[in-house]
C-alpha cells in the first residue's frame, strides 16, 4: 500500500474483526493527546518531586525544538534523559501501574478505541518507553504485546539514555514490528504521522488517525476494565502550562495550607467552620444533624457512619456538628498526629479488645468510623465492616464528599504525613457533610438483623445519596492495586493519642 493514501481510522470496519491482529501507535492514535510530555511529568513529580518537574519543564523547549525541526527520536530523547536520569526503576514501574493508567484512561481516542478493541490480538507499537506504558496497556486494554523504546539502567536505576535500537520512530517502528511478527503480516495498523508510516505500510490494511476535528474520550465505563483505584497527587494532566501553574502555587499553597490546618486545629470547633470560608475552604452541610448526646440520661452516644474520601473526614464532620467528634483509627503519620483537633483511639485490630473499646467510647459520648478501611478516590463504596452494627443501635449514616482541584489528600504509596497539607494547598478545596436519617431500630442488629445485612444497607442508603456504586473491594485490593502490598501496617501497642484520621481498620 503507498504510504501516502492511508485512509482514515473512521473508515476502518470493527465487525467480523475477532481473529485480526492490530498494531497501533499511541499518543495521537490510541490517545486523543498528539505529545506525550503530561505522562513524562507525571512520572518527574512522583517520583522526584517539584524539582524533577522544574528541571523537565525546562528543557522542554529544547525537547520541542529538536522533535519538530530537527529529529523526532532527538526530542524524545531528552524528555526520557531529563525525567529518568537517577530514578529507581522500581519507582517508575510503580508511578506506571498506580498514576498513569487514570491519566491515560480519560484520553482515549473513540475511533481508534474502537478499531483496536474489535480485533482479537492487539500490539501497540510506540515510541514511548515501554516500562511507562504497559501496565496500563496490558492490564486496562488487554493488549498482547507492548513494543516501545527500552531504558538503559545500572544497579537498578536509570540512566536517562535508551538502548539500542534507540527511539523507537519511523524505520525503528518498522523494524520492531519485523522482528516481533517475522513473516506474518498483522491485519491492520493504525498511526497518526508521517513516523508512523513505515510500520503501517507493514500490515495489510492502515489507516490514519487525523488530528482533527476533535472527539470526545471514551468513558470510563467502556473500558474492559474500570480504573477504581490510583495514587498520585496531581489532579489534572500536567500539560507545559498546567506544570508550570503547579510549580508557582505549591509555595503559595503551602503557606495556605499552613494557615488552614493552624485555624482547625487551634481555634475552637464551634467556629472553625466560619474560619474555613474565610480562608478559602468551602464546608456544605446537607441534612439535619443529630444534637449531642446528654451524659446525665445515660444514653449511648450516636455512631456516625462515614463514607471515606480522605483522612479529614472525621474533622469535616466535627466542622459541621460545631463540636469535635472521637474518632477510631490505626494507621497514621506521627505528623497528622501532632496537627489534629480531635481525639481518636487507635484500634489493635484484635476484634474482641476492639469491640470493647468502641462501646466503651460511645457511652462517653458520640464517636466517627470509617467502615471502608481505606479511601476511595472514584464514586464507588468500598465493602463495609459490619463490626461496628453489632456494637449499638444508634446509628447515623453520613455521605461524605470531597472537591480538590490541583491536589489529591491521598495516597497509598507517599508519605501519608503530607495528605493534610496536600488537600489543603488546593485553592478552594470543598467538603459536603450530609446526614441522614438515623437507622430505625427495626433495621438494627437488635431486631434480629445480621450484622452484614446492616452493613450492606447503611453502604446502599450513602451510595444512593451520592450516586456512587458500591463493590466487595476492600483495603487489601486498594493497596494490591496501587502500591503492591496488601495494606497491612505493623501492630504496635500505643495508648489513645489525638490524631486526624478516620477508619475502621485503616485510614487511607
């Protein structure tokens, strides 16, 4: 086929396609997004901080001016020396199976979706590194085979230069795909530049991916495998301008998140809630919340039971109860120790011992749990703990929402001693308290009902609140995910400290 009368994807049929073999490129192909540097950026501020983003910001106009005036391989060149260069290779996979695969996931171009989803066996030839992109290809898209340029490396980590063939772009692609296919002739290719060209003319079928007009990504629900969990603390894809945006206001955040985490853990509950608007932080509180519990009459005090989004939740719901709640926990940073409101006691995850606490805990007053066990960044519900529905009657769901715009409060990965100021460097960042309505006793472990079956329903009751679906995830799957571990943190006997978190048998 000459290579100068490629159609273009929209032309290709998808139907009858089961046995067909599809080698496509990447950026500009299979993604939306023609430039690969937000993913490079991602990996620089993950992995190396605000300093490796700085420094790859900077040589991204000579990256530019070597890609389009002088050599396409040259200015991917220094985008890789200047991103990787002294990096653990283990912390880029990780970045690669835990950040990436969101980012990439919302950028998916429709048509080309389409075509590469249809055929049996699927290969994605790309100049890309490939320890960036085939956790994601192979894991999300059920790609067979992940061809891109290989990263040298010494005593496990790298050093910023490729090996031999070097970039893979123009006849490198070509000679890639000879030697992975030999003699066999893959049905069809998919590319978007004239690079891409020469491995297209390949396979017996290629077709162009046209820059414009414009589509709309696929979404999320489409993919053969939703993306639940993610790590990483950026928010928006970082773009030129993005990264440069979030190089000037991580200072200026700092100093705020400063100021914010000072004004709630030193003024008096009652009004921190005023002080969080004036300092930027927007606190919505929805529904009728219950009024303290009186010792005098020797009530059990009430069970609030959250949806976990961060480790503020506990202190969102002290904001907007105008008193602070106690709350239970065992995995935080001796940091967000220090810095907290409110009182928690940290659990030892021996159930009976556990059990004993709790109820002691409630007839002192009201107390916050987090069934979930860890955080959940998607609108999914994690599976609840049903431990809790066996320990009172006096329970009251509560739907807890979040809204960060530059920064996530989480992470599995970090140092979870910085989710505070992370959450608090966003320049509005917002919360929504809504409390609903007290669980009627006929619903309760005390009429007869199984402790999962309360569980199972209070997660119904949030979830339907906040549109989210609920799963049978729970905190080992999150970390298995996104950190490779299982989650588990060490058990130490500590006496009941004050802390800022919030969880049944973990905190993020």
């Amino acid at each position: 086929m000459a290579i100068a009368n490629f159609p273009t994807v929209d032309n290709c049929s998808s139907v009858g396609r089961e046995k067909d073999t599809v080698v496509a490129d990447l950026d500009g192909t299979l993604l939306r997004g023609r430039s690969s540097f937000p993913y490079f950026a991602l990996i620089a501020f993950e992995v190396g901080g605000v300093l490796r983003l700085l420094f790859l910001l900077l040589c991204s106009p000579l990256a530019g001016i070597l890609y389009y005036f002088f050599s396409e391989a040259a200015g991917i060149q220094v985008l890789i020396f200047a991103t990787f260069v002294g990096m653990k290779v283990s912390d880029i996979e990780s970045v690669a199976r835990a950040v990436l695969p969101k980012f990439y996931s919302t950028d998916l171009h429709p048509e080309s979706y389409r075509v590469y989803t249809s055929c049996g066996k699927r290969c994605v030839l790309t100049a890309n590194p490939r320890i960036m992109v085939e956790s994601f290809l192979k894991g999300f898209l059920e790609t067979d085979l992940v061809l891109g340029t290989e990263i040298g490396t010494f005593k496990g980590r790298a050093t910023g230069f490729v090996l031999k063939p070097g970039v893979l772009v123009g006849e490198n692609k070509a000679n890639a795909l000879r030697k992975a296919f030999g003699e066999v002739q893959p049905e069809i290719g998919l590319g978007d530049r004239h690079t891409d060209f020469p491995f297209m003319a390949l396979c017996k079928e290629g077709y162009v991916v046209p820059p414009k007009p414009e589509v709309e990504a696929v979404k999320n629900d489409k993919l053969p495998k939703p993306i639940i969990f993610h790590d990483g603390r950026l928010v928006q894809k970082p773009t030129p301008l993005m990264a440069l945006i979030t190089i000037i206001w991580i200072p200026i955040g700092l100093i705020l998140a400063i100021m914010r985490v000072a004004a709630g853990a030193l003024l008096p509950m009652p009004i921190v809630y005023y002080a969080f608007w004036a300092l930027g932080v927007r606190v919505t509180i929805k529904g009728n919340p219950p009024p303290p519990v009186k010792k005098s009459n020797g009530k059990s005090g009430v069970l609030f039971i959250c949806s976990h989004r961060t480790l503020l939740d506990p202190i969102f719901l002290s904001t907007a109860l105008g008193r602070k709640i106690p709350a239970v926990t065992y995995s935080l940073s001796r940091l967000s120790e220090i810095i907290s409101p409110i009182k928690t006691v940290r659990l030892t995850r021996d159930r009976a011992n556990d059990a004993s606490m709790i109820k002691k805990l409630l007839q002192e007053g009201d107390l916050a749990i987090c069934p979930e066990g860890t955080t959940c960044r998607e609108p999914f519900l994690l599976r609840f703990s049903a431990m809790f529905a066996e320990l009172t009657d006096e329970l009251v769901p509560v739907a807890m929402e979040n809204r960060m715009s530059m920064f996530h409060g989480t992470t599995a990965r970090g140092w979870k001693g910085m989710d505070t100021f992370y959450f608090f460097m966003n320049p509005s960042p917002a919360y929504v308290v809504h409390f609903l309505n007290k669980l009627p006793k006929e619903l309760t472990c005390s009429s007869g009902k199984p402790s999962h079956e309360v569980a199972n329903y209070i997660q119904r009751v949030i979830a339907a609140t906040l549109s989210y679906e609920c799963t049978t995830f729970t905190r080992k799957d999150k970390y298995r995910a996104v950190a490779g571990n299982d989650g588990t943190v060490e058990n130490k006997s500590i006496k009941a400290n004050k802390v800022m978190g919030c969880s049944l048998w973990g905190a993020n």
